[in-house]
C-alpha cells in the first residue's frame, strides 16, 4: 500500500481533543497520539482498540512536542520543551 492509496477505514476513540502528533510504531500494529488537552492514546490499529490514555507533561504548545515508538514497540517516548 503507498501513500497515495491509503484511506482510513475507521475512527480511532479516546481523545476528546483533536490530536496533532501521530506516531505509528516500527511494526504498524500501534498508533500513538498527543492531544492538545496534553493526553497521549494508543491504540492497536488493527483492531482499533483503545489500549491506554495518558496524561503528558505540559509543555508551552502541543505542536512543539513529539512522540516515537523505540524499535521493539515496548517504549513511548514524549518530549516538549518550555519556553
């Protein structure tokens, strides 16, 4: 599947705010994402499951912090910074 062919099939519950960070993990399997209420979810995509919602340090902004998987998909990490 390309970029250009993928569409989403389903909606993914659990943040009440919009999401503006999204990170796959290296397998797929998982989608974390960062909320501007400063809540990360993850979910299993295939089965569009909620499995935890987190509540993130606050930073300044939302969209100044990002999220990546470690490659085992066991690790979630978070950074933003205060100005």
């Amino acid at each position: 599947m390309t970029h250009a062919t993928l569409r989403l099939s389903s909606s993914l519950r659990g943040l009440a705010a919009f999401p503006n960070v999204l990170c796959f993990s290296p397998d797929a399997k998982l989608l974390a994402a960062l909320s501007h209420e400063w809540k990360v979810a993850i979910w299993d995509v295939q089965r569009g499951r909620l499995l935890h919602l987190l509540d993130a340090p606050e930073g300044e902004f939302a969209d100044n912090a990002t999220l990546a998987f470690s490659p085992d998909n066991h690790w979630l990490a978070f950074a933003t910074w205060n100005i």
